[in-house]
C-alpha cells in the first residue's frame, strides 16, 4: 500500500526490516528521486529529541556514517527517517547473505573501524556497536566500490551525556563493555548512564566485532548470546581459533576487549597497528 508522508513516499508492504517497539524500515523515495531510501519508522513518543545533536547529524557526511537525508512525522503518531539504503548489514553478510563484489576482511575491519575514529573525534560514543549496526553500501551498481558504514545513531552519545533520538539498546548481548553492564536489584540489566561512558566501551565492542569477522562469526565470549555478558564481567574470553593462525590479531584483540578499560587501546592505536593491517586477511 503505497503512502506519502511529507516528502517522503514508501510502500507499506516493501519491508526491509523491523527492530522493537514497533520499528520498521521500508524501502521509499524522498522528493520523488529515483534513487531509493530506506525509511525508518519509529513511534514519536518514544523518541527522545535533542535538536542540536540531530542537525550534527544530518550534516554529517563521512563515507562510513551512515547518511541521514531527512526527517518528518504525521498526525498518526509515528516518525519516518529517511536514511542512505545499503545492500545489508555485517550479520547477513557472515550469515552468507550478501550478495556483491567480494569483500576482505581487512576492508570491513579499516572502514568500520575509520567510521569510529570519525566519532570519537567529535567526542561521540557509539555504545552499540554490532554487526546489525555495520552496513554494506555499495554506491553504484556499475562498480565495485563498496563502503562500510555505521548505522543506529539512536545510541551515540556526545560529551553532554544527552542520546541521539532514536535509541535501541537491544540484542548487544556480548556487545557491551564490562562498564556498560549493570544488573539491578531483581534481575533483569539495565545501561549505566552514559555520562560516565568513555570512549573506551567501543573499543571493546570493535575487539568483539574484529574476532567475529576474523573467525566467520564466532564470538570471542562464545555461545550462547545470553552468557556473554557474564564472561565479559568476568573476563572469560577465548581467542583460541586466531591464536594459532593469527597470533598479532589475537594480541590485538585482547587489548581491546580488556575488563579494565584503563587497558585497552584508543582508536588511534589501534589504527597504527601496522603489523596487524599488513595481514593477509
């Protein structure tokens, strides 16, 4: 069923993804271009605005930042965001699902890892980085340039503390730093503030994300999901499958993937890792 929502048209039936609370993405055009968009519809009142922050945003134009061109409501109740369309994300890609130019791991591992210096040197802090929130964009069909980008700005975090309007906090089993996990009276977790969340917490989801791509998808808290974040609490990793065969990866990864965030890398660091990115991978 088609739709037009300000500037923005879409097909309720075209959907290329769904997240919770009642999040979906559809496949839509912004201004009648003929270049699509993905539009992703959230429901207003449980967006939390930061006007500032979110024209940052939109400004934003770095290769591997996932591009926002434009934002918009209706009288219904929900907000649409019409954002870059990428071919799909890091998980579908390890899971056999991608379908393009070939791709190295060391290329995935450079951009997304370019995308988070870019944030860290605005002072802002992803805190959810996974391989749902890596995107594989390949800007014209013709060629095979391909572009990684970082998505789901609804949980950056700039210096102030604030969040970006659209946060998602679920399914980062394994993909949050020590730091960032908190178990409440009664069970259950919550997120520490992320006024007191550094830099530092996504070196180590970047550490997680480097091990997974490096080893076709494992994890180096291993399986099941819902057991990691007690290991990563604990310190109780395994790097065995890249010990052996990529012994400077695992050294690598180890520090970044520390309990003590005191230990691990900064961005730049790990950058300037030569040994690491001369790797054949």
């Amino acid at each position: 069923m088609a739709a037009k929502v300000g500037d923005l048209e879409f097909d309720r039936r075209q959907m290329i993804g769904w997240g919770p609370n009642g999040t979906v993405v559809l496949r839509g055009r912004l201004n009648g271009a003929q270049q699509p968009v993905a539009v992703k519809r959230y429901i207003t009142k449980q967006l939390k605005w930061n006007a500032n922050e979110f024209e940052l945003y939109r400004k934003e134009d770095h290769e591997n930042i996932l591009r926002l061109y434009h934002v918009t409501s209706d009288q219904s109740g929900f907000t649409y965001l019409a954002l870059e369309l990428c071919v799909c994300n890091l998980a579908d890609y390890l899971a056999g699902k991608y379908r393009g130019p070939a791709l190295s791991s060391r290329n995935i591992l450079l951009q997304t890892t370019q995308g988070v210096e870019h944030l860290h040197s605005l002072g802002i802090v992803h805190r959810a980085l996974k391989p749902n929130n890596v995107l594989i964009s390949r800007p014209n069909d013709e060629c095979d340039d391909i572009q990684i980008k970082l998505s789901d700005f609804g949980v950056m975090a700039n210096p102030t503390g604030d969040s970006w309007p659209c946060g998602d906090m679920d399914s980062v089993e394994g993909w949050l730093a020590p730091e960032q996990i908190k178990t409440p009276v009664g069970g259950g977790r919550t997120m520490e503030k992320i006024t007191l969340l550094p830099t530092s917490v996504d070196i180590f989801a970047l550490g997680c994300l480097f091990f997974c791509v490096l080893t076709s998808g494992q994890h180096p808290f291993g399986s099941p999901s819902y057991f990691r974040d007690q290991r990563a609490l604990a310190g109780n990793y395994d790097l065995a499958p890249l010990v052996q065969q990529m012994p400077v990866a695992a050294i690598l990864i180890e520090r970044m993937i520390q309990r003590d965030p005191d230990y691990r890398p900064s961005i730049k660091d790990v950058l300037a890792q030569s040994k690491f990115w001369s790797l054949d991978i």
